[in-house]
C-alpha cells in the first residue's frame, strides 16, 4: 500500500449517511459526483468515496425519506439524479449528530485516560 492509500481515511459504518445528509443540507440539491468531490475537497483529499460505496448509501438514504431524488442537468448538460434532504433527513441528521458527538467524546476520553 502506498503512503498516499494509508493516509486517507475509511468511512466508518453508519458515518456515511450523516456525512452525506450534511453536505446536502450546506449546499443543497447535488448529484452523486458533486457529493463525492465536496467530500474529497472537506476532507483535504483524505476521504475518497467509489461508486460502489456512495451509490448505495444514496439509494438507501431515499428508501429511508431521509433524502428525495429528481433528475435533472448538470452544469456540462448531463443527466443526473440530484438528491435534497428531506424534513425527515433534517430531524436523522440532528439526531445522528448528537449521537456522533456524544460517541466520538467518550472515544476520546477513553483514549486519552491511559495517556
């Protein structure tokens, strides 16, 4: 494995959707290329998602009501499906958030108690 494939970061599970419904509540309706570039840019290049891991969450973040698709055109006139996050996704997202920020505090002072 090269420095540049350690370096990055693997999403954990059940942290992809949150990621995701935060990204489109910033900037609003975006196509699954445009999710995965903002991500990449957020994350300083640390964080690369593939089709074969976007997609899915994608698809199972609308069967879920937590974001709605409708295609439409991207600026170089392409068709693609752009995701919005739903009222149901605002509420998940809020909820998510503070389940992450509690977990990742009691992961950091786990960690830091034997330091």
């Amino acid at each position: 494995m090269s420095s540049e494939g350690a370096d990055r970061i693997a999403v954990l599970q059940g942290t992809l959707d949150l990621i995701i419904l935060r990204t489109l509540q910033t900037m609003g309706a975006q196509h699954a290329y445009a999710i995965a570039t903002r991500l990449e840019q957020v994350s300083e290049d640390l964080l690369h998602l593939n089709q074969g891991t976007l997609y899915p969450a994608l698809v199972r973040l609308e069967q879920q009501g937590r974001i709605k698709g409708k295609w439409g055109r991207t600026e170089s006139n392409r068709e693609a499906k752009f995701y919005a996050i739903t009222k149901a996704g605002e509420k998940a997202l809020a909820e998510e958030t503070l389940r992450w920020r509690r977990m990742s505090g009691l992961v950091d002072k786990l960690l830091s108690e034997g330091a």
